[in-house]
C-alpha cells in the first residue's frame, strides 16, 4: 500500500457511499414521476420514503409515501457525484460539511446534470445529494461479529473531506 500526505495508507479518506434524494411531499402519480427519473439517472431501482408524520395544512398523512431514494456505491458514486458537482459549478461552502467529514448539497432541476433531456411527461425534479465519507477500516463499525467502535485518531475531520474532496474532484471550498 502506498504512502500519502496522511502519512498512513489507511488514513485515506474515501467515498462511502452516495444518498440521492427526490422529495416530492405527496404520493401517487408525482412520486411514481419521480422514481422514474431517479432510475433512469442512476440505473438503479429507487425506494420510497415514508412521511413519520401528518401535516394537515400540507395534505400528508403518517406512513403516506412522499419521497424516494437511491444508494449509489464503488464507481458508480464516483460518477454520479462528478455529474452533480458539476451542476454547482464544481464549488462547495464549508457549512456544507458535518463534524465527520460528510457533506450535502442539492440541485434545483435534474436537467442540469449533463447528458440528461427535458421529458415533458415527466417534468422537473430537484434533488439532494448526500455524501458519507470514511476511511478504511470503518467497517468495524456496522459488521455483525466483533462490532467496535472507531478509534478518535482514525476518525474522519472535516478538513480531512475538504482536501480530498479538493485533490479527487477539483472542488473549491468557500468559507
């Protein structure tokens, strides 16, 4: 394994895993609209989100499907990633990260992202990219056997997610 600027090849931060969210806040034919977009975009099978709670003045009812979702891992979250950073002009503020190092940011129209085209019978969708960082050996943490928890040192910073976020994908951070 090789030596980087973390000194440790194990203190090389990565892409976990990438949650891609359409909330449209009320099920049927929108959400159906919805989960189509987001199977064509990402090539994978979306799963519906349930509301935890009624809202009268909104029209949504407790356990009423109201949004979807979609993981994307490995290279394929690399790609989408890229495609949807470049909707935000490749530029990030700093709030968008959290304490360990993941980070948000969403986009307004879906036919932003490149390659993608306006289908009339489906419309415009917005959508929120979530991105959880984390470094080799995070695994300990969700496996079955011997779960443990991660040591303080071998946590993710957010500094730590900004440089890599800065050399992988040319991203700019604003403060």
């Amino acid at each position: 394994m090789s030596q980087t600027k973390f000194g440790n090849s194990m203190k090389n931060p990565r892409i976990g895993k990438v949650v891609v969210n359409i909330s449209v806040g009320k099920s049927g034919e929108q959400l159906q609209k919805a989960m189509t977009v987001l199977e064509r975009l990402t090539d994978q099978k979306p799963c519906q989100r349930l509301a935890k709670k009624s809202v009268r003045d909104w029209g949504i009812r407790e356990n009423e499907p109201i949004a979807c979702i979609v993981t994307l891992r490995g290279d394929k979250a690399k790609e989408f990633l890229r495609k949807g950073l470049e909707v935000v002009g490749n530029k990030l503020p700093s709030s968008n990260f959290d304490c360990y190092g993941n980070f948000s940011f969403g986009i307004k129209e879906h036919i932003e992202i490149q390659g993608v085209r306006y289908e009339p019978s489906l419309g415009i969708f917005g959508m929120d990219f979530c991105i959880a960082m984390e470094r080799p050996g995070y695994h300990v943490k969700r496996r079955r056997r011997s779960r443990a928890k991660i040591g303080r040192s071998h946590l993710l910073i957010p500094e730590d997610a900004m440089v890599y976020m800065n050399e992988t994908f040319g991203i700019e951070i604003l403060e």
